[in-house]
C-alpha cells in the first residue's frame, strides 16, 4: 500500500512538473519537456552545471550540435545518450523551440578584476568575427551570461582539441583550438580564468 501511494505520488509530481515547466514558455510539443528538467525552464538553466540553451545559437547549429551528441562526434556527459533517443525531425523542433526563446542570464559570483581583464582577452582573441558583440552574438553560440562551470568545462574540452565543428574535422584545423592555443601561450590559465568571469559577470539582455 505504501509502495503504491508512493508510486503513485512520484508519478504524478512528474506529470504535474512537465505541463507547469512547459507552459511558461509555450512549448510546441511535449518533446522538450525531458530537456527543460535539467536545461531550466523554456532553456534557462537554474544549475551551473547544465548549460543554458535558450536562443544561444541558430537553429542550424542546434540541429548540427544535438546529431554530433548523438553520432558520438563530441564527447559529453550525459547528452550523447539522450540525443539517441531522437530523429533529426524531433532535432528541428527542439531547435525552432529554444532557438526562440529569451535567455535569462542568472547572477553569478565572479570576480570584478578578473572579469575586466577578461574583457580585454576576449576583445583581443573572441570578439573579431565570431564571438561578436561582447559575446552576445548567437552567431557562433551565445557565451555572455552562460554558466561559469560548464563554460571552464567547455573550454577545457576545446582546448583539448575534443570539440570541433563539423568543418573543423573535416579540414583538421579547428579555429576555435588554435586561437585558444595562442591566448595560452600568451596570458596562460588565468586567461581562461579571466574569460569565464567575463561572461559570468553579464546579466544584462539584449
Ligand atoms: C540530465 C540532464 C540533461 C537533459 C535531460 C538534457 N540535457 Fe542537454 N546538456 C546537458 C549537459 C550536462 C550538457 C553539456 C554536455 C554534456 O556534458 O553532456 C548539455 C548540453 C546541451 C547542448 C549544447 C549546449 C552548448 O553550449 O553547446 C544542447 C544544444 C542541449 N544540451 C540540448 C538538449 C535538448 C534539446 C534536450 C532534450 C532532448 C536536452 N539537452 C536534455 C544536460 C542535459
């Protein structure tokens, strides 16, 4: 009797938590509701760990990011196994969803003197024809206001060589790696340091 009370209260906390979640953000279809239960709601995250995806990048990219989780083309922790569970149709909604909505920048803990110099690095090695406009611009994926740990995580893996666009194996240079590489070789850890509370201080929308 217990068991089933409890069965029974777990199953409907989880179908009371998917319409609540999905209906501040006009979901199209149940199909996102797995992906706000860690990537917030309508995709702004509320754990430093699960990055945001509200409007952070093209619907282009989205679809390209969610196939490379799937097809093992990048590693991950946890998406891998849950983009195979999807077609490149459910992709695509996935995509148009978050890709319209606003992204709510959380207030993070960072460190003013580093996030100053952060600025000067990313104007130096980021913002020129990629990471435009302080990093806000969604053209190669929105980095201002994302969550500090999963962005140490990120970059780490960049620097590493791990994370690469479908271009970027292809032509075995990856962009992103070597202009990393170069701010390394110049202004070392707390370069990377300093990036992240960069983007970790902006909680401004645009
Ligand atoms: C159990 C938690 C969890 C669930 C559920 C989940 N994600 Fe993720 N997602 C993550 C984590 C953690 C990452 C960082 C990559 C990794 O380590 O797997 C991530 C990364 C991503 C990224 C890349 C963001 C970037 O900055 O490049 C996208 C896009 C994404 N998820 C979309 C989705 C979609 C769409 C769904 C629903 C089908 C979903 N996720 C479900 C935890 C989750």
């Amino acid at each position: 009797m217990y068991y089933k009370t409890f069965k029974l209260v777990a199953l409907t906390a989880g179908l009371i938590v998917s319409p609540l979640a999905l209906a501040s953000g006009d979901a199209p279809s149940l199909l996102v509701g797995t992906c706000i239960s860690c990537h917030g709601p309508a995709g702004s995250s509320v754990g430093p760990a699960n990055p945001s995806i509200a409007g952070i990048m093209d619907n282009e990219d989205f679809v390209e990011s969610m196939q490379d989780y799937r097809d093992d083309k990048v590693p991950s922790t946890i998406m891998g196994r849950i983009a195979r569970g999807y077609s490149d149709d459910d992709f695509k909604v996935m995509a148009e969803y978050f890709g319209s909505q606003k992204l709510v920048r959380a207030e993070q803990v960072y460190d003013a003197k580093l996030a100053k110099k952060g600025k000067k690095i990313h104007n130096k090695y980021c913002e020129k024809k990629c990471h435009e406009d302080d990093g806000y611009s969604k053209k190669k994926g929105v980095l201002a206001g994302q969550w500090m740990p999963y962005l140490e995580y990120s970059l780490a893996d960049f620097h590493d060589g791990l994370r690469k666009t479908e271009k970027e194996r292809k032509s075995g240079n990856g962009k992103m790696e070597k202009k990393l590489r170069k701010m390394l070789d110049k202004e070392g850890v707390e370069g990377l340091k300093s990036l992240v509370h960069f983007y970790g201080s902006q909680t401004k929308s645009k």
